[in-house]
C-alpha cells in the first residue's frame, strides 16, 4: 500500500469514528435510537457493503425515508458528507429544542 492510499484509509477511518460520535450525540436528542446501518456483502471478491445513520424505526427494518447519508466503504467524500448531513440534523433539533 502506498503512503497516498495508507493517508486515504487513515483519513476514512477518522471520519467514521467522527460519525459514530455525531450518532451518540444525534441520540441524545431523539426520542429513540439512531443507528449506523449497512446494506451489501463482504465477499471474497471485493466489499460492496455501503453505509448510512438510521434514524429510529422501531418494529421494522429501515428504509431510505430513515436514512441520513449513504456511501460506499472507503468513501471519504462520501463519508464526510454524511457527517455534515448529521451536523445539520443536531442543529435543526437542537434549533427546534
């Protein structure tokens, strides 16, 4: 692996654990649980899992009406937009009270 693509996984792995964090604090303002999801597979032929933060649902499987974000693994930009997403949605709650 090159110092470019280890930089890339590095900066990816930060912005999710960034996520994860935005979910403890989205949590704190719903009533509920939001959850970080994933639809596809692992396989030995390659990862197309892609991930996104459900709102809660509760009784039922998530749909993209429950969904902020959604992107591939190893998306950065992907990533980090799903963030700002989840930034924007405490702001709104915490706006709202």
């Amino acid at each position: 692996m090159t110092e470019f693509e280890k930089d890339a996984v590095a900066l990816y792995e930060k912005e999710m654990r960034e996520i994860g964090r935005l979910v403890v604090k989205l949590n704190t303002l719903l009533d509920g649980e939001a959850t970080i999801g994933y639809t596809g597979n692992f396989e030995r032929w390659g990862d197309n899992l892609a991930w996104g933060v459900f709102l809660p649902h509760p009784g039922r499987v998530g749909t993209d009406n429950d969904r902020i974000g959604w992107f591939a693994t190893g998306d950065l930009d992907g990533a980090r937009d799903t963030a700002a997403q989840l930034r924007g949605a405490i702001k709104i709650l915490k706006w709202r009270g």
